[in-house]
C-alpha cells in the first residue's frame, strides 16, 4: 500500500494521532477502573478493541481521571500469545508488566522470589500497593486465554483473589460476552467471572464515520465530496475497519485522477472494496450459528439472536424490527446459502414456513402469489414461461382464461410495493425477476 494514503491501517491504530473517536466510551471504562470495578469489552473482530486498549495504555490518555503514573499502573497483555500457555507463563508476563511500569515511574520493587510463580507477582503487587498506586490489567484477546485447557478453575480464582487483596481491576476484550467464551461450565462458574461490568464496543454514527473519512484527508492534497463520504457511510457502514477499506480505495482513485462526482462513478468502487471486505464478511458468517445465519438472512428471528447479531454490528435496530449495517453486509448474505431459505434480489423466502421478506419486512402473500414469486426467485434472472408459472400454482387443471396469470401477477407486484418493479414482463413468453433499470 501506498505510505501516502492515510487510509492504511488495517491492524490496530498505534499511533495516537491516528485514533479516533470513542471519547464517551474512554470515559466510561476509565470511570470504572477508578473505581475498581473491572470491565468486560466486546465487540467483533476489527470493531477497533484492540486499538481502545492501546490507547487506554498511554499514559496521557489516563491523566484526566488521574490514573497515570504515579497514580496507576496499567499493564498490557495480549493473550495470543498464551493460548496454550501454562499458568507460570501468565504469571511472569503480569510479573514483567509491572517491573516494567515501576521502573519507568522510579518506584522500586524487591523481586524476592521466582518469576514465574504466582507468589512472586503477589509480593509486587503487595510493594505496589503500599505505594497507593493502582494496577488495572488490560488482557486483549481474553477468550485465548479463557479457552486454554492449562489454565484451571484455581488460576482464575487467585485472578479474581488479586481484586480482593490489592484492589486491581481488569479490562478484557473479547469477541463474545465472557460466559460464551468458554465451554467449559468449571471454568465459567470460577468467581473471577462474577466481577465484570460488561461493556459493548459498536458501530460509530454515520455523522462520526464521515467525519473520520475526512479527518484521515486533513494532511493530504485531497478531500472526499460530501455526495462521496456519503456514499461509502452507506456502503460499508459506519464500521471503523471497513471505512478505513473504503477510503483507501476512493483516495486510491482520486490519486490515479479518476473521476469521483456522480452515484454512478461512486459505484465503480463498490468492486474492489467488496473484494477487500469478503474476507472479514466470511469470518463473521461462519463464526455464526446455523440459527443466527438464519435469522441474520431474514433480519428477524428469535430476540436472543438479534441481541447478538446487534452486538456483532451485523444489524442495527430500526423502528421497525432490524436492517443490515451496511449494503455489502446485505449483498453479501444474499450470496450465501442459507439451509431453507431462497434468496433473490430483495427477497427472502421461507418455503416452509410459507414466509417472505423483503429487504427485511416481512410480506403477506396468498398462496397463489406465493407459488409465483417462489418460481421466479428460484429461477432469479431467467425467464419463466408463462405455462411453468401456471403450473406452478394450478398444477394440470385446465382453465379457460388466458387473462388469469396476468390477473395474478398484477395482484402479486401489488403486494410487493416497493418491489414490483423486479417482476419484467417478457412479452409472449414469461415473467422475469432481476433488478429494474
């Protein structure tokens, strides 16, 4: 990639003049550090925890709330690397992380035991401690660690201990809330899993996500047309990860002095950012459930699966019920199979459940125009002959009114409004589904 592009990062942000945004979240987990109160933050890959923890880590990010050094040690700890780590791994990289902090605030420790032993990291802590200095422990990719079969429900309760002796709190970041993260009911019942206020890291506005589109711009030689900035808000949504993926390309366009001022020049870009965006789209996908692709195909479904499909920024709440959060999250679950769902254009359709949807709303249908929009979808972008189409809602019987498709189908666009201009009469052969010009 280009170094000029400011729109480069697809890791996380560790330069501090390139974070943005989440000021009311900063606070809010930094109110409750002060306090002791540990904190559970989730939210789906690439939502940005990772660049939170390590702006939390900085100390003048903590100076507000007073919980810089002197004040507040904050230790930093990416659980990758001790997915298969024994406890004495864990325990010295907690050891090493607040040496290390007391060296750079001039407090001196006495190391008088083994590293790698929880006895050692309890006498620093016990020196830290009579200092008044405060010790949060940030553990970013905490589920690794939760699901690492060397790390017993006794590990977690001398964590959970720690709380209670020196008042240190923790910061997780993990994917799913703590109690699905592990499968193991030991581990899970363990108290250190009682002391969290769990927090959720989503979506920015779309107000935010344009404004970090043209924020990222303010040191180059180019801007981004509201029209644009727009456009890529709806496109990807106001997804910080995939907005970054966005910009790139339409800074990489502009660069290349291609034209960017029309809907129609806007939607060249969709190609490329897609291609980008499947392989994160994919990983969402298949780390769903059968049920919660199911409902994320209908956008509707039982409550818990929405809950969780909101908190993975996969839908949003409307007034109505839920939509998608962007357009390339639509596109692309429409690609996809879905056991006992036929997916075309706009449609959704549940055979048998004898249900239908349209860009998330459900529609009522008789059974007659049922039959035909079943047909035309299964066959989406082809042309159906006008005698399958009969067919397939009166089966043999033959009736003496050539005007009773046309009847029909003039009944069934009725229904579908907004939709009914995706039925295309083909004249003197059939009906058609695909997208109106």
């Amino acid at each position: 990639m280009s170094v000029d592009n400011p729109f480069y990062h697809r890791g996380a942000i560790r330069n501090a003049a390139d974070f943005y945004n989440r000021e009311a979240e900063i606070s809010q987990i930094l109110g409750l550090l002060r306090n002791g109160q540990s904190v559970s933050l989730i939210g789906p890959r690439r939502i940005g925890k990772s660049s939170l923890l390590l702006h939390l880590a900085r100390p003048q990010v903590r100076a507000q709330m007073q919980l810089d050094p002197p004040h507040a040690f904050f230790i930093l700890i990416d659980c990758q690397e001790f997915g298969g780590s024994p406890p004495e791994e864990v325990y010295e990289a907690l050891l090493d992380g607040l040496l290390d902090a007391a060296e750079a605030a001039g407090v001196e420790i006495q190391s008088t035991h083994a590293p790698g032993t929880y006895r050692a990291l309890d006498r620093a802590l016990h020196q830290i401690s009579k200092h008044g200095i405060s010790v949060v422990v940030l553990l970013d990719e905490f589920e690794l660690l939760a699901a690492n079969e060397q790390l017993t429900p006794y590990f977690f309760a001398r964590l959970r201990g720690l709380t209670t002796k020196y008042g240190l709190a923790y910061l997780t970041a993990s994917q799913r809330p703590l109690y699905d993260i592990t499968a193991e009911e030991e581990i899970l019942s363990s108290p250190f899993f009682n002391i969290f206020v769990t927090l959720p890291i989503g979506l920015f506005s779309e107000e935010t996500g344009k404004k970090m589109l043209c924020a990222r711009l303010q040191n180059t030689a180019y801007t981004f047309p509201d029209a644009l900035a727009e456009y890529l808000v709806w496109l990807v949504g106001p997804h910080p990860f995939f907005l970054h993926i966005a910009g790139y390309h339409a800074y990489q366009a502009i660069a290349q002095g291609k034209t960017l001022e029309t809907k129609a020049d806007f939607a060249r870009l969709d190609e490329p950012i897609e291609v980008e965006a499947d392989s994160h789209l994919n990983y969402l996908w298949n780390n769903l459930t059968p049920e919660e692709q199911y409902a994320l195909a209908i956008a509707d479904g039982p409550i818990d699966n929405l809950r969780l499909l909101e908190q993975q920024c996969l839908l949003c709440p409307t007034e109505d019920g839920y939509a998608y959060s962007s357009e390339i999250l639509r596109r692309y679950v429409r690609r996809q199979q879905v056991t006992g769902l036929i997916q075309a254009g706009p449609f959704v359709i549940d055979q048998q459940r004898h249900q239908v949807w349209g860009n998330g709303q459900e529609i009522s249908l008789t059974t007659s125009q049922f039959a035909i929009l079943v047909s035309l979808c299964q066959n989406a972008g082809q042309v159906v002959h006008g005698d399958d189409l009969e067919t397939a809602v009166w089966g043999d019987v033959l009736v003496d009114d050539p005007d009773r498709l046309k009847t029909l189908i003039k009944r069934l666009r009725r229904a579908i409004i907004p939709y009914d201009t995706w039925i295309v009469s083909e004249r003197g052969v059939g009906y058609a589904l695909r997208p109106p010009d």
